[in-house]
C-alpha cells in the first residue's frame, strides 16, 4: 500500500514538473506585439498564442497623423518583438528610423509595402491613397498571411493557435466578400479614409469630396460631388461619422434622394472586422429599404395605370353611346 502512494506520488510531482515546464515555455517565450494605429488591436489580439501581448501606441479617438511619441511609447516600443505599421505617419516613420540606426531589435511590418497589397488611387487626384489600406478584406487577408509567417517563425510552439485562429479569421472576412457584390454601385465619399471600406463593400468609389483631410472644401469640390450624385441614379453618398463633409454631402442627398451610408470612425474603433460587419448590415438594410420602396412605387404606379385606363374606357363609352343612339335614329 505504501509503495503504491509513493508511486502515485512521485507520478504526481512529475507531471507538477511536466506542466510547470511547459508554462514556463510558453511564458518565456511570449510575444509582445505593438500596433500604431488602434483599430488593429482587437484583432489581433483575438488571434494571437496564450501569454503573448499587444499594445496600440495611438489610443482610439486621437488623430495619428498629428500624433507625436511620448517617452513612455519609446519605452513600450523597445520592449516589441514586431511593430506593424501603416508606415505613412511622422512618429511612424521616426520608428522606422529608429530600426534603421539600430535602437529598436523588432521586426517591422510596414502595411503598404507587402506583397500583393493593392493600392487604389484617389479618383479626385489621381494620387494613391495609403489611408485604412487594411480595411479592404484582400489587402487584410495578405497582411494576415504575411503576419502568420513571422508569429510562426519566432514562437514555434504556438504554430497549431496561429494557423488556427488566423484561418478562422481569414474564412470570415472571405464571407465579408461574398456578400458584398454589388456591381456598377456607384458610391460618393466624403474622404479618402472610406475608400478601402467602401470597395470592401463591392461599392464604386467616383468622386471623394474632401481631397484630404487637412485640405478645405471648396465649391468646386461641391459641383464635382453633385454632378456626380444627379448623374447616377444608384448612386449612394458614404460619411464617416463626426466627418467634416457631412452637412454638404447630406444635403446633396436629401435634394437628389439618395441614401446616406453612415461608417462608424476607425480610428475610434479597436476592429477593422467590427467595423467592415457593421458597414454590410447597413448597407444590406439600406438596400432591402429600396428595394421594398421600388416595389411599393411599382404598385402604386400600376395602379395610377389601371386607374387612367379604366377612365379612357368609360370616357371612350359614354363617346360611343350617343353616337350608337345617332346612327339607329338616322336609320
């Protein structure tokens, strides 16, 4: 009996060691994983190994392109093991300086400059766009591809959660395309931040209104909105909230009765997959309402048809009538 509780034992603090072994592995090993811009850290976050970390250096509701490193941010940047970036702001590009002189050991992920990531053009300017380049699924996907390859390469064990979790992912924003055909939709922008959403949706960018957003709107800007907006009868106007060019594309669709696709900001949002899966129940409502109010105009149409026909008819009647009464008479 003794020998058989020794036994249990000495099988029970083995496998105390075997855990604490591979927790220790796990732990030793975890990543830590810093993000520029806010709107990638729940996802992010949602497909990484257990005990790895990140942080977002821009918190959400704070413009980047204004934004300027603090002491602490330097202190959390030196701790990365990979930064991922849209390489196109100033304290962006001090990172990317940072690396270069050697005062960062991270691998940096520099969004606009991945293989295969399509890059649109602003139809305004003709000059290409690098803002929300991840808010279109293909350009999200080959990010997460890419990412995956490097998770896999510095945290081996954990190649089984990555793949995993990555794919899960990849599988739902593949279901985000394939909902979102909608060919030869026009769609109006108030700036290029939408443009990567709005394709997303299967929507045709032709004009955005604000040409940047530190740039003024002019009235020629306006005409170019409204010409745009009266040539496309399917054409839908899409507003960022809180948007400075809201009030003038808002009352370009109240006076040509187009419908407003209003996108949560991404920069105050901490998911670019919440955010493209709220924009398509949206635009999914806002096209289920034209659709029930062609039909509804359909019917009242065709009745107004039948309504006057029926009116000829009898007109037609009551004209006949008295020229039957004449020809019997003159008989």
């Amino acid at each position: 009996m003794l020998y058989m509780l020794n036994k249990a034992l000495i099988i029970l603090i083995i496998s105390s060691i075997l855990i604490t072994s591979i927790d220790y592995v796990y732990a030793s090993n975890e990543l830590y994983i810093v993000v520029t811009f806010p709107y990638l850290y729940d996802d992010i976050k949602s497909v990484l190994c257990p005990g790895d970390v990140v942080v977002n250096i821009v918190k959400p509701g704070i413009d980047p392109h204004e934004y300027q490193l603090s002491v602490e941010d330097i202190n959390v940047i030196k701790k990365a093991d990979i930064i991922i970036s849209t390489a196109h702001t100033h304290f962006e590009q001090k990172i990317k300086k940072m690396i270069e002189e050697n005062e960062l050991d991270s691998i940096l992920i520099e969004i606009p400059y991945l293989q295969n990531t399509k890059i649109f053009k602003n139809p305004s300017t003709g000059i290409e766009n690098y803002h929300e380049l991840l808010f279109y699924p293909e350009n999200y996907i080959v990010f997460l591809k890419y990412l995956k390859s490097i998770l896999v390469s510095l945290r081996p064990e954990c190649t089984k959660n990555y793949e995993e979790n990555i794919e899960q992912f990849i599988l739902k924003l593949q279901s985000f395309v394939n909902k979102s055909v909608r060919p030869n939709r026009i769609a109006i922008l108030d700036s290029p931040r939408a443009q990567y959403i709005v394709a997303g949706l299967g929507l045709n960018t032709s004009y955005i209104l604000m040409k940047e957003e530190e740039i003024p709107i002019t009235p020629e800007d306006i005409k170019g909105a409204e010409e745009m907006i009266s040539k496309y009868n399917n054409s839908i106007i899409v507003i960022i909230n809180g948007s400075k060019a809201a009030s003038y594309l808002s009352d370009l669709a109240n006076r040509y009765g187009r419908k407003v696709l209003v996108l949560p900001d991404p920069l105050a949002s901490t998911s670019i997959i919440s955010i493209l899966e709220n924009a398509i129940n949206v635009l999914n409502t806002l096209d289920m309402n034209i659709s029930h109010s062609v039909k509804t105009n359909n019917v009242q149409l065709l009745q107004e048809v039948y309504i006057i026909l029926i009116i000829l008819s009898l007109s037609f009647l009551f004209m006949l009538i008295p020229y039957e009464l004449y020809k019997r008479k003159k008989s």
